[in-house]
C-alpha cells in the first residue's frame, strides 16, 4: 500500500458509496488524514501569511519609486509665482509690482518621479530576522498541528478497533446468554429447575442483547470520527483493515527525553518565540541609532496638459536623521521588549519541565497498560474455567442459575478488561511516541 498514492486512495475511499465497508489501514489513514484535514490546510495558510510577512519585510531593502500627478489652480501671488518659475515661463513683466501683486488665475499639472533609497537603518535588518522567526514559528506550529493529527487518527482507530472486539464479545454474551436461557428451559421442563430461573435467565439475555445494541451503535459513532478525523466528507464512516500492535519505545528515559528535545516541534515553535523576543530588544535598541536615506525625483510642469513636459527639473541628495529626545519613549520601547524577552525565556524553560513530565507520565502510563494487559489475559483464563465448572455442576442440577449467571459475567467482565487494556496498551505506547514528537515518523514514514 505504501507505493500506490494518496491522491489515487483518496479517491478511492472518499467517492465510495459505503464508505462503512471500506477498510483502512492506520498507516493510510494518518497519510489520508495529513493530507485532508482542514485544520493543516488552515496552518499552511498561516505559514503563507508569515512566509509573505518576511518576504514584505525584505521589501525595505529595495528603493521606493513613485509617480504623481497634481493639478493646481490659483491666482495667490506666491502659487502662482512658482508655477510660472517651475513651468519656465518667468518673463521681466513678472516683476512689475502690479503684475507680482495681482496676478491672474494660472494652472500647472505637475508630474514627479521620486526615488528612495534606505542607507543605514538598524531596524530593517532586525525586522526581517524577527518576521523570519515568525515564519518558523508557524512551521513549527504545522509541525506540531501533524503530530495532533496523528494522535487524533490513532485515537479514532482504536477506537473503532476496541468498539469492534465489544460488540464480538457481545455477540458472544448473547449466544451464552441464549444456551443459559434453554439449560433453564430444559431443566423447568423436566422439573430440576424452577420458573425463576428461566426467568433470571431470559432477564440476563435482555441484558446481553442489550449491550449488543449499544456495541453496534457505538460502533458506528467510532467509524464516523474515524472519517472527521481523515478529513473525509461530512458523513462518511470507515472500516479498520489490519491488525495493530503498540509501538516501540525507547529503552531508556534518558533517550526518550532526547528524542522529545529533539524532535517536539511545539518546544521549537516556543524557543523561536524567545529567539523572537530577543531580536525584538535588538530592534527596540536599534532606535537609539541613527539613519541615512538617499533620494532624488524629477519633476515636469506643464501649465494645459497632464503629463506634458513645458519644463523640468531635478533633484537628489541623502540625508542623516538622529533623534536626540523624544519623551523617554525610546526607554520605554527597551523596557518593554526586555520584560517580554525575560518572560519567554521564562516560558520556555516551564515548557521544557512540562515536556520532561509529559515523557515521564507517557511511559509509566505505558509501563502500567502493559502490565495491566498481562493480568487481564490471566484473568480470563481463570474466568473461563470457572464458567466451565459452575456449567457443569448446573447441568447436573448442583449449582443454581444465580451461580452460572455470576459465572458468566465474571466472564463478560474479563474479556472486557482484555479489551480496553490491549487497546490502552496501543494508546499509551501512541501517547509516548506523541510526547516524543515521533508519533507521525512512526506511523506514516
């Protein structure tokens, strides 16, 4: 199945008309799932947001060019002064006083072509680092969105597994429950047995047939979430189709904290946000400094037509701004970026203590389903003997049907435990792979 693609299986699976009967695989199902889910589609657009974010913050390396059109018109003195001197018709009969004092209404359409160049500006720089940081974070935060994903995936599957080995059991406590009811019948009849007993047994049936419905039903919800969580259509429901196993483990604590150190993208995603809080002082402290910009623009009047060309002239030149005081603002600035670096790394070591008991928790969790698994096997062997030696002593008219009931559901109750703790056992051992950020490279490498 490895080496047929996603997109061929998607189709495959998500056009069925039964989806219920479809099988899948878990390997397929976490392919399917990182593939379908809304909720990675959703953070892959966030990283398009952060990834156009830093590439907009680049922008400020580069010259700004822009174009403008402006139409003036005026008889001020002063207004209409310059549109003559820049459209270069300034004549002598300008400065008879009359003339200067009042002037007749003039137009001018202006045109100018500005070019800006940043030369030295210590907050450019820093302000593309931090919205690259920005960037990791949210990859970091898809990363993570996967891992959660695959627990999810893993979780529904189980869960459809153990609904499946209920309702199995269930189906059985029926046919048990159906055999008890006519040794029941059987021994009224022959008159060994009394009516009460038929009656207590025909009562536990109902209770068996009982339990049958709710297995079916919940089977059901089971292969509903199995389909949500594959990010399959609404409504659609789907089969499990292999067996599972609980993962491997690390020997060690010491390995397994590794692995966790290593490889937990939400622990990257916060040590880029310290690393974020940590530019955000450089770039507060870069106001401190100064900054250099160079420009020049060339401008076109014409006194009738937009973008005519009656004259022109040009500028270019650089400059040097450096702010001397400006109300302690820049202070504040410093003061602020500095109390929110300290507060991440803060946060980033709590993070670091919570990953270590995360690990720890996972696998003494798992160290405990595994021992629970083996005590539950070894209970249904007893249990199963048990119900062999009360059936036989009541097919003799030596026990009472409270005595075989009893024996039953000591029965029921064992191969039920045997069911949740095989499938706490592939939880626990998915919980720990989880908290070792290796839950996707172990399902779906």
């Amino acid at each position: 199945m490895k080496f047929i693609p996603y997109f061929f299986l998607a189709a495959a699976l998500f056009t069925s008309p039964v989806c219920a009967e479809q099988g899948v695989t878990l390997p397929d199902a976490v392919g399917l799932a990182l593939r379908n889910s809304n909720l990675l589609k959703s953070e892959q657009f966030a990283v398009q947001a952060a990834t156009a974010g830093r590439d907009a913050a680049k922008s400020r390396y580069f010259p700004r060019v822009t174009i403008e059109e402006m139409f003036t018109a005026s008889n001020s003195p002063t207004r209409t002064f310059m549109m003559k001197l820049d459209q270069g018709r300034f004549t002598s009969n300008d400065f008879l006083v009359n003339n200067l004092n009042n002037p007749g209404t003039e137009t001018d359409f202006r045109t100018t072509i500005t070019l800006e160049q940043t030369l030295y500006d210590r907050s450019v720089g820093l302000s593309v680092n931090i919205a690259a940081k920005e960037r990791e974070e949210r990859e970091s935060s898809q990363q993570f969105r996967r891992e959660l994903v695959t627990l999810e995936v893993v979780s529904s599957y189980v869960t459809v597994w153990r609904t499946k080995a209920q309702l199995g059991a269930a189906e059985k406590g029926v046919i048990s429950a159906r055999e008890h009811l006519r040794l029941a019948g059987v021994r009224v009849g022959a008159g060994t047995g009394l009516k009460s007993d038929e009656l207590r047994a025909r009562t536990f049936l109902a209770e068996m047939e009982e339990q049958d419905i709710r297995s079916r039903n919940s089977l059901e919800i089971a292969r509903l979430r199995l389909g949500k969580a594959m990010g399959a259509p609404a409504g659609a429901a789907f089969d499990i189709s292999g067996e599972i196993r609980p993962l491997s483990v690390a020997a060690s604590q010491e390995e397994l904290l590794r692995l966790a150190l290593e490889h937990r993208a939400d622990l990257r995603g916060v040590e880029r946000q310290h690393g974020r809080a940590e530019l955000g002082v450089g770039l507060a402290r870069s106001a401190w400094y100064p900054t250099v910009h160079a420009g020049g623009a060339v401008q076109i009047n014409d006194r009738s037509v937009p973008f005519g060309g009656e004259n022109n002239s040009w500028y270019a030149g650089a400059a040097l701004r450096w702010e001397l005081f400006d109300g302690m603002r820049r202070s504040r600035e410093d003061e602020k970026a500095r109390a929110l670096q300290a507060g991440a790394a803060e946060m980033l070591e709590q993070y670091k203590k919570e990953v270590t008991f995360q690990v720890a928790e996972s696998r003494l969790r798992r160290d405990e389903a595994a021992k629970r698994v083996e005590v539950a096997r070894c209970a249904v062997g007893d249990a199963e003997e048990g119900l062999r030696l009360v059936q036989k002593r009541f097919e003799g008219a030596l026990a009472t049907i409270v005595e075989l009931l009893d024996a039953q559901t000591s029965v029921n109750r064992a191969w039920a435990s045997v069911i949740e703790t095989d499938a706490d056992l592939v939880l626990a051992s998915a919980q720990l792979a989880f908290s070792t950020g290796t839950l996707r490279k172990e399902i779906a490498p």
